[in-house]
C-alpha cells in the first residue's frame, strides 16, 4: 500500500505519471515504481527509497507510451526492496498490477499458484493478483480481473495493463480507495488519492466498494463483480492541491485523528476471531507454544508506545494473570536486566527504527529473551531483528505526534491479551464478549470524533495557560500521560500525567485557578474515587475538563467543562478516552498558532539516543 497513479490518453504518460507519485509524497512510502506499455510491450522500472532513485534510473531508459501505472509503496508485506516495490508483472510478462491493501488470503492462494508450477519472485501478497489475472486471462481483460478479483479476500484498490490489450486500463476496488478522473479531452486517470491527479482535471469520479473500472479508448464504463453496468456521479473536485493531500483536512494530524476508525479496523482485520473468542495474529504463529508457558512480560518501548505498553500491561495481567513490567526502553538498555526463563519481551515502536528500543531488543536477546515486535513499519529494523511480531497496519502517520498508531498498538494488545487470557482461564462466553467489544470499538471511535467541534470551543478557554494536569485511575492513567504528552508535543504547554489517587501526593499544592485539570473519570468501578478528586480540585479553585461517559450526569455539577463519550469495557476505554484528549491538544495547538503537523525540536522517527 500507499498510493496509486494511473493514466492513459493522448499524452505520455511517463511524465503524468510521475508527477502523481510526487503529489502522493506525503503519505509516507519506501519504494517507487512504473509500467508502461511501449510498442506493444510492457516496460516496468521501480526502485528502493525515494522517487528520485526511481526518476535516476528511468532517465537513460526509453519509456515512450500513453498509458501506464505507477505506485508509491509503503511496505506491508515484504520489506522494502525493489523486488517487493510495484508494479508486479505476471508469471508470463503480460500482465502489470499496482495494489493498495491487504490481500487476507494471499498466503494460500499463493500456495496453489506454486502447485501449479507459479514462481514468485517478492515477498508481497500484491504478486498474487498478477498471477491470477494472467491465469484467468482468455482474451479479455475486463473478464480476467473479474474472476480474479472474486478469489480475493481482503481490501484491494488495483490498477491493471494487459500487453495483448495496450489501448485498455482497467481497474478495481474494495475497501482501499480509488478515483477515476475524467480529462477534457481523451485523457483518463486512476488514483488512490485525488491529489495526484487534481492538476489535470477536477471531474472525477468516487468508485464505491467491488467497482470496477474499464477504459478503452475514449470512453469508460463502470461495472460491478457481477459484470452489471452501474452508475457513480461525477463530482468536481472544490479543494486546492494542497488541501486534498490533507483529504481536506487543514493538518495531517487532524486528518490522522480522524482516520482512527479506519485504521482501527485495518488493525483488527481477519485477527478477531468472534465465533471463537479469540484473536488470531499470524505473526505470533511461530510462537504459539511458548506463548503457553510464558510466567513473566516484559514490555519495552518509548515515548507513546511506552503509555500504549501501561495500557497493555494491565490489559494482560486482568486477562491472562502473567506478570507484566513495562520499562522505558532508554532504561532497559543501560542496566542489567534479569531475564529468566519463562520471560518474553515485546518491543513496541511505530517506526520499528526507535534507536533506544532496537538497542533494548538487541539486549533481552543477548540475555536470551524471546523478543516479539509490534510495530507500524514493514521491514524496518525491530521487524526484522524480534523473533516474532504484529505489524499495526494504522497505515503511514505524517504527523510527528502520534495518534492512530497509539490506537492501533492498544488494539494489538488488546487481542493478545485475549489470546493469551484464552490460552489460560478466560471461558469462552467471557471471550466472545471481550471480541465482540473489541470488533465495536472503529464505531464508538467515530461517535466520539463528532465531538470535535464541541472541544474546539472548550479549547478556547485554555489558550493562555501555562500548565495542565491530566488524571486518570487503572487502566485510564496511561491515557491522562499520553494524553499530557500530546498537549506539551504541539501547543508546547507544560503538562504532567498523574495517577489520581497520587494527587494528594504532591501535585495538589499546584492547584489554583490558573491550573486546569483533565480529569478522565468514566462511569465505571473507580468513579466515585474520581469524584472524590474532582471535588478536591474545585475546592482548591481549579478548573476541570472531565472525560466522562454517556448519560451520566453527576459531574456537571462539579466540572466546567464535561465531555461525554461512548461506553464500553473498561480494559478498551483507554480507545475511547485518547480521543478527546487529542482533540483537546490538536485544537489548543490550532488555536496557539503552531505547527502540529512538525511540533519544534521534534522528529517523527528518533533514530539517535
């Protein structure tokens, strides 16, 4: 995955098509790739890195034709090597396919392809696709990726050429987005993201889930997986060029919040299983017999992803009653760690490339730790040093504070907890309702978001200040220093995150006026020791932001500002409760004048100590 650029017309495509790959930029990719059908014969170039190695090893090539496809990738299967970047060509050469998504049972479609006598030259489940539609291919093209496509499960935005049909381009979708645009005069687009083909025309065309796209010549049609006509309006684009790379959000950070529900669902797709009770991660399969005799975790990571790892440790401990410590990657690294048999390490990082976390994981292994990765990035160096893992599959996160990748690592811990917890004593019943909560989550994640307007008022009132305090109890404690995090990363307000019940402890001699507190109290088992502490605040002046949920109506009395949220199981609030919380700081950011999207001092990946 990441973006898609299609073309052909009456230019070349060459050009077009590379100037859509350098609107696509900004998604975040590793590799870079081209086909073009020239003199009746596909030509394909890609390369590792960026689009300029790509644009290097074109400029000595003749790549003369009208129609073509290219693809930025973002690695999830298969690291980030050219044989794994798109396009990927069919066994015989004839077919070329560029793809976004997840193919969920490439694994044995492959298998057959190879009983049949298939190589397969990548790592990627995208091949797959190229070799089905060559198998499939009788002739016609448009039928081919139809019955292709029919075999696929999972989420697919596809761009297809046919060197027998070099006048057709053809393509599909499902759950992974993908636009047609419509020139003024024979010229027809295909991108996963309107901002590639914005300069050429601003007719386009939205496919919905199993389109399928056919252009031949001067004309289109769009047909459903049942070979039916269909109709999809065709909208003028409004935004500039700038403002949909954003999708029409003004920051990336804002754009990335509001992916959440999205990304959620990428991270738990074909993972839950609810018939079951359980979760399935294919990165842990190897694993799976240890997984049963572990008696200790130990649980690694920096900055975010160390509060993602607090969430989780109680998360494992109430589910699958294993003793978990969560230490800071800087720290582990630097002392002499105990670790006994029976011990795993998980090492959490959006990047995978996090210097101070490859070094801790490079040290639980020289002690003889099992160390298992969670992390964002395909073929990154925790990937592939961890001797077992999940990738997030949150999609590439632009903005350097972190949000749907936070997200995505609770959700991953989410479903090893329960995993493990099945493995022990958790039953059956008690299983299947913690999966059907988990499976819930994407929907009360956006419930929550329709709250955006509603804190950017709230926002308003804390523009000035100097100081935050954030306070959460159980599993709500991480989300308050997660949730102080995100306001001192982009509105550069100092904040700390409490415990509390540790308020008493210190930080109340802090509390005046001047002193707002975010208070995360939803209704659940603690919520009388929350109000407990709430009333302390106001008595001592300060002001409270309180995170609630629904339908309870006690805090109104005691808190200036009261935001309800949906409920749900209190080891998943913390999915919940993130999201006012980095709506707060993204808004106050805004509204402080700051850039959120590259916060001062700042670095997405941090690659040095």
């Amino acid at each position: 995955m990441c973006g898609i650029v299609g073309y052909i017309g009456e230019q070349e495509a060459l050009p077009i098509l590379l100037e859509g790959l350098k609107k696509l930029e900004y998604r975040g990719y590793d590799s870079a790739g081209i086909s073009i059908i020239c003199n009746n014969k596909i030509q394909t170039e890609k390369a590792s890195g960026k689009i300029i190695a790509l644009e290097e090893k074109l400029s000595d090539k003749c790549f003369k034709g009208n129609i073509g496809i290219a693809h930025t990738r973002w690695a999830t299967h298969g690291a980030p090597v050219e044989c794994n970047a798109h396009p990927h060509c069919s066994y015989d050469g004839k077919i070329s396919v560029v793809h976004n998504g997840i193919i969920e049972n490439y694994a044995i479609l492959k298998s057959k392809l190879q009983s049949e006598g298939i190589k397969f030259v990548s790592d990627t489940d995208t091949e797959v696709i190229a070799h089905l539609i060559a198998r499939f291919y009788k002739g016609d093209i448009k039928a081919a990726v139809l019955q292709a496509i029919s075999k696929l499960e999972g989420a697919f935005g596809i761009a297809v050429l046919c060197e027998q049909e070099p006048n057709v381009l053809v393509g599909a979708r499902r759950g992974s987005p993908l636009i047609l645009g419509i020139g003024d005069t024979n010229d027809y687009f295909l991108a996963s993201d309107v901002s590639a083909i914005v300069h050429h025309t601003q007719k386009v065309v939205y496919l919905d889930d199993n389109d399928v796209v056919v252009i031949k010549g001067s004309k289109y049609e769009l047909l459903n997986m049942s070979n039916q006509q269909v109709q999809r309006e065709v909208q003028e684009v409004e935004f500039d060029v700038e403002s949909v790379a954003k999708g029409g959000f003004p920051h990336f950070m804002l754009k990335e919040i509001f992916e959440q529900p999205e990304s959620l669902r990428n991270t738990m797709r074909g993972r839950l299983l609810l018939a079951d009770g359980t979760a399935k991660l294919a990165g842990l399969d190897s694993n799976i017999k240890e997984l049963r005799s572990i008696n200790r975790i130990i649980i690694i990571a920096c900055g975010t992803s160390y509060y993602a790892g607090m969430v989780g440790e109680y998360m494992i401990e109430d589910l699958a009653g294993i003793p978990v410590e969560v230490e800071y990657a800087s720290e582990f690294r630097y002392r002499n760690p105990i670790i006994n048999p029976g011990t795993l390490v998980l090492t959490i990082s959006q990047s995978g490339e996090t210097a101070d976390t490859l070094a801790a994981l490079k040290e639980a292994q020289h002690k003889g730790a099992t160390v298992l990765g969670i992390c964002n990035a395909v073929g990154s160096s925790i990937a592939r040093y961890s001797n077992g893992g999940v990738y997030l599959h949150a999609g590439p996160e632009i903005g350097v504070a972190s949000t749907k990748a936070f997200t995505s690592q609770v959700a991953v811990l989410a479903m090893i907890a329960l995993l493990l917890g099945r493995q022990r004593h958790i039953s059956f019943e008690k299983g299947i309702d913690i999966a059907k909560a988990i499976y819930e989550i994407p929907n009360l994640v956006q419930a929550t978001l329709e709250l955006s307007n509603q804190i950017a008022e709230i926002a308003k009132d804390f523009i000035h200040s100097k100081n935050f305090l954030y306070l959460g109890r159980h599993y709500n404690y991480p989300v308050a220093m997660e949730g102080a995090l995100k306001l001192k990363e982009i509105s550069y307000i100092h904040a700390e995150g409490y415990p509390a019940a540790e308020m008493k402890h210190g930080p109340i001699a802090l509390i005046d006026e001047d002193m707002p507190v975010v208070v995360i109290a939803p209704n659940d088992g603690l919520f009388d020791k929350i109000v407990s502490n709430i009333r302390e605040i106001k008595a001592r002046g300060g002001r409270v932001i309180a995170i609630t949920t629904e339908q309870s109506t006690v805090l109104d009395q005691f808190a200036d500002h009261v935001i309800q949220i949906p409920q749900t199981l209190p080891m998943l609030m913390p999915l919940i409760t993130c999201i006012p919380l980095q709506l707060l700081a993204y808004h106050i950011a805004v509204l402080r004048g700051n850039d959120v999207d590259q916060p001062r001092n700042l670095a997405k990946s941090v690659t040095v100590e």
